[in-house]
C-alpha cells in the first residue's frame, strides 16, 4: 500500500501516517463477522471484481414475473394492481421512484413495509427519489423542499421512522441481472444504452439517473445494439416522448406520469409453449394533485344558482377543477367525457364541503353537458356531528320516510349526447369490471324492448337512472341473494343541483323498464317514533331483521329532501368477520403465526362479542381453500354447522 501511493500522482499521495494509522486501526478492532476480509494476496484485480459482481439471478422457478413501473407516491393503482394480494407463484420487482409527487406517499411507504419488506419474492431497485428516503434514514438533512414540505409530512401521518426507512434502503438494489428460462432481463431505474460487462465498477449514479439527459432516447439506442442480443431491459424513470409501454424492441419503459394523472405501468414475463412472452398493462390513476390552470376571462355567475338544463356553470366546473380534494377521470373509450369524483384524503379526513361532496359519480362532457350523476355524498348515522342524535333532533323535518339499502355496487345509466347512445358507468368509471357487469345485468333483464324504452327515456327527459347492482357471484357482499338483478334507486334529473324524480315517478319508470324498485322501509310519524325506532333496532343489535330477512341497513329521507345512511348490526359485524377471515387467510399464505384472538367488534354488545369468539374458534380450524370462499358463504356453514336458519 505503501509503494502505491508513492506512486501516485502528487495531488493523490495520502500522508502516509494516516495509512499507518488505518492499519494499526484494523489490527485494534476485530471486523463484524458479515463484513469479509480480503488480504493483498487472495485476490487480483479482476478476482476481487467477480467477487464485487451481483450474480445473475435465476427466476425459473417462478410462473411469471411482474416488473412495476415509478409510483411517485400513487397507491391507488397499485392497490388495483395487487387486489388480491402477493403471488407467492410470481416474482415482483418494483423499478424504483416509490415516493415523492403523489397524494398517497403515507399509503405507498406503510404498504411497502408492511407487506413488501417480508416478502422474499418482491425486489425493490433504487431510483433516483429514493435518495430522500436514505437521507431521511440516515438523519441528514434533506435537501429537496417538495419531499421536506410535501412527502415528510404525508410519512410522518403514516408514522414512517427511521428503523423503517433503513430497513427500506437495506431492501434496496442499484441494478438486477436475471434469467427467465433462458430469457436474460436487466433491470434499472432509468434504463442503458448497452448490457454492461460487470454492473459492479459501475457508479450507483449512472442506475439511478442513466446517461445523458432526461430526454436521452435510452430505449432507442439500448435496441440499435447489437452487443445487447438475447437481453430485454426494464426502466422507469424519463419517458419525455410518451413512449408505449415496448418503447423499442426488447427495451420496455414504465415510467407514466403517474403521478400527474398518468398510467401505472406493469409489464409482465410469463414463459409458455411459444417461450417467454411479454405482456403489458397500464393502470390509469385519479387520485393526484392536480395543477393549476388559468382562471377563465369570462364572468360567472353563482354556483348555486343553477345552469343551463343538463349543463355545469363555467363558475362551479372552475370550482371543482382546482378544488384538491377532487380527482379526476379520463377514459379512452369515452375520450370527451371525464368523471369528478372526491379524492380517498377527502374521505378518510372527514374533509367536505359544498362543492366535492357534490363530486360523487358526476360524469361531464368537454362542453360542460352532464353525461351522467349520482348522489350528492351523504354520510352515516353518528359518522358526523350533524347525524349524531342530538343534531338530528333538532333539524328533522317530519315525517321520515325509510328505504331498505342494498348491498352492492353502484351502477349509473346516464346519456352519451355526443355518441347518441346509453352511457353506462360504476360510480367512478364506464371501464371497470363493475361497469361491464352492471350493463349486461341490466341488459339481460330488461332485453331489447326495455332498452329501448331507457334510452328513450334517460335522453328525452334528460335523465340519470342510478341503481344498486347485486351480483351475487362475481362481488358478494355481506347480504345473500340470489341472483344478480338491479334495484332502481332513483331516477335523477341531469342538473347541476340535485334534482331526483319524485317516488311515483320512480316507480313509472321501473315499471316501464321492467326491474325492480327500491323497497319502502317504515315512515315515522314524528321524533318519538324515531327514536325509539333506533333504540329498538340498537337492542336486538345484530339479530335485528327487517320483514324476516337481514339487510344492510336504510336511507332515511325527511320531509324537506336531507338524506342519512342507518348500517344496521349484522351488516357492520359481519364486515369485520369478513376481515378477520381474511387476516388468517393472508397468514396462512405467508406462514406466518395466526391471530389467536377474537377480533375488536366496535361498537359490540356481548352477545357480539361472543358470536366473534365463537366465529373465530371455528375461522381457525378452517383450511386455506375454505377461507378462500366469501363471507356469505362461510357463514352459511357456519350456521348449518350450529342449527342456526339463516
């Protein structure tokens, strides 16, 4: 060491007392017992470099792997992507930029800790954001101000510390090398031009923001090489010219924008008869901060005093444009049309007011005609201090009018004016499963006579039909039935204020369409009545029916329109043993020790209480393949099991 340094160039040459006193440092302290001692002697140059090199992974074994794309703080896509959970039959490899931009940074860094850390089949790849996270575990100072003012406090609301974030960056690799049956990936965040000879000489710099600039066309020249035959690549990070997912031959970008409204990319290596094949997905995300446009010149007028018939005020569509607790939606097969809807933060903070709780299944076109609405947001018994019982004493109009809520999804029937046709919709998108359910359950029962009549009925009258959808095969609730149908819950006029037809109406039109109505719960009188109504219903708690048969609960509806949700017990109850299910089917899957407790029913009596403990003594001693069954079902069982008629 000593005649290497005399040979370096003067401005190299170390003191040669500090090289003294590192060794007489290393012959004090003995090195951890994980940290590897090499000796001049056992290694030359190119020895220590294959010693330093990541091993190319072999990944055979698993049926496919799944590469995700920048998430820049965005969990709703991801929560749609892993819906049912990890695969312990896939390999996951996250491409890097998990923070930063986004409105759900707290969801994101919980999700990764709690369920992608344990796992031994999900590899993270560091990106150029995650260096905020290193700083943060590591105390130093932070040296962005979107991540200090933005993200910080999105973690700290999430109780994100520093154990955890180091825990996270251990997890962390700059660069994988793998192998698929045969089929050779590289993996990094911002992507090469050529599959280097050693990844280990390499600076962590070149993985996290690649060469040349953010516009460097990366995927383009990593294809033009010849030296690259036989690998694939997989990036995230620049993506400047909105290229596809397969931006260029074997080179594949995930980077989306998704932080801006954009796409979750996620492309997926599975190897069948004809070999390893890609496929790709893109997962549109609503829920981000939007930016903010320029006020419109023209004057408007009040948000509150209505619009043109079917059409939002310039005021109020500015209103909910750069309100932050409203997202928006576009859709590629309905490309003039964007849906409103308010953001997961809006909900879970309790945080409304007049213009996004209006945002709830609200679909408008670029000219500012409704397509299709759905309710104004209206809240539960006790969820707010104006439907706790002291307030609503003193403003209920009598008399009350109740009906039974169904347990399903919501399904919207608006009109396309620019298409000429029906427009159907879950509440926040005309793309999704529920959607394509909610249409073909309606079709095939009201056939092509009833088609014909909606459309009529929903363009000429400028209608928005909303109805609850019960599909008890493909999204089984809490309540059993027993077929899929829809239950007209309203018949809305396509307005700026809420305008819903009155009961007669309703029923007219359910007739002339052929479905059901939503079923009349009880009318009460007076506050009296109501009250103790509600206390009866409180004391026979989870065995309360109505009209012999459990339901989800009511919507109660006074006399001057003000409208209240009332989730009766058994629905409640049962949503927690749906969870509880569910938390012992997860640790079953990942081997991990079982619950060995009864579940905290809020709100319990003791008769629930011991329910949950006897439900609970008998989840456990369930198989895996029983737990995957629903609820419904295992309740049924259970029940039969015990004598008990459902």
């Amino acid at each position: 060491m000593l005649e290497r340094n005399k040979q370096r160039e003067a401005w190299k040459i170390v003191p040669e007392q500090v090289i003294h006193t590192a060794y007489e440092r290393f012959e004090r302290h003995k090195l951890p017992h994980k940290i590897k001692r090499i000796m001049p002697d056992e290694f030359d140059q190119h020895g220590l470099l294959d010693y330093l090199e990541p091993r190319v992974a072999d990944l055979s074994h698993y049926k496919r792997i799944v590469h995700i794309g920048d998430l820049q703080g965005c969990f709703a896509p991801l929560q749609e992507l892993l819906e049912g959970g990890f695969d312990d039959e896939a390999f996951y490899i996250f491409i890097g930029d998990l923070l930063d931009r986004g409105i759900q940074n707290g969801e994101v860094i919980r999700f990764m800790i709690d369920e992608c850390l344990p796992c031994k089949n999900v590899a993270l790849i560091y990106g150029n954001h995650e260096i905020h996270i290193h700083r943060f575990a590591k105390n130093l100072p932070i040296l962005s101000n979107d991540f200090r003012l933005h993200t910080q406090p999105q973690l700290e609301s999430a109780k994100f510390h520093r154990d955890e974030a180091n825990a996270l960056i251990g997890k962390m690799i700059d660069a994988l090398k793998y192998e698929f049956h045969g089929q050779q990936v590289l993996i990094t965040h911002a992507g090469l031009s050529r599959i280097p000879e050693r990844l280990a000489p390499l600076p962590s710099l070149h993985f996290w923001k690649g060469i040349g600039g953010y516009d460097f066309a990366v995927d383009e020249a990593f294809a033009a090489q010849q030296h690259n035959e036989g690998w694939m690549q997989v990036h995230g990070h620049r993506n400047k010219a909105e290229l596809p997912v397969e931006a260029a031959p074997n080179s594949f970008n995930l980077e989306g924008q998704v932080e801006f409204g954009g796409h979750l990319r996620i492309m997926t290596l599975e190897h069948g008869k004809n070999g390893v094949q890609a496929t790709t997905r893109e997962i549109k995300n609503d829920i981000y901060r939007r930016r903010k446009t320029a006020s419109p010149s023209e004057e408007f007028g009040s948000a509150t005093a209505g619009s043109a018939a079917g059409t939002i005020s310039p005021e109020l569509m500015e209103r909910l444009d750069e309100h932050p607790l409203v997202s928006e939606k576009r859709f590629a097969s309905h490309p003039h049309i964007r849906s409103l809807n308010f953001t997961r933060k809006a909900f879970f903070d309790g945080a409304w007011d007049e213009v996004n709780v209006m945002a709830r299944g609200l679909f408008v076109a670029d000219d500012r005609r409704i397509v299709a609405r759905s309710y104004p947001k209206f809240f539960n018994m006790d969820e707010r201090v104006e439907t706790q019982m002291e307030a609503l004493e003193k403003h209920l109009q009598f008399p009350l009018k109740c009906w039974v809520k169904e347990n399903g999804f919501l399904g919207i029937l608006g009109w396309d004016h620019l298409n000429e046709e029906l427009f159907f919709t879950s509440k926040s998108t005309p793309e999704s499963p529920f959607a394509g359910w909610f249409r073909e359950i309606f079709e095939g029962e009201v056939g092509d006579a009833g088609i014909r009549k909606t459309q009529d009925l929903v363009k000429n009258r400028n209608l928005s039909l909303v109805f609850e959808v019960n599909d008890p095969v493909r999204d089984p609730h809490m309540i059993a039935y027993d077929q899929p149908h829809v239950v007209l819950l309203d018949a809305l006029e396509r307005l700026e204020d809420f305008a819903p037809l009155g009961a007669t109406d309703r029923e007219q039109i359910a007739q002339i369409i052929g479905i059901k109505s939503k079923a009349p719960g009880p009318t009460l009188k007076n506050w009296k009545d109501f009250s103790g109504w509600i206390r009866a219903v409180k004391r026979e708690g989870h065995l309360y029916q109505y009209r012999e048969k459990y339901i989800e609960g009511f919507v109660v509806e006074d006399a001057a329109g003000y409208q209240f949700k009332i989730k009766l017990d058994f629905y409640s109850f049962w949503k927690q043993m749906r969870a509880f299910k569910d938390r012992i089917r997860r640790a079953r899957l990942k081997e991990h020790p079982l619950p060995n407790e009864p579940p905290l029913i809020y709100g319990s009596t003791p008769g629930q209480k011991e329910e949950a403990a006897r439900f609970h003594d008998w989840l456990v001693t369930l198989s895996s393949d029983d737990l995957e069954q629903n609820i419904i079902a295992l309740r049924e069982i259970y029940f039969r099991e015990r004598g008990v008629k459902v």
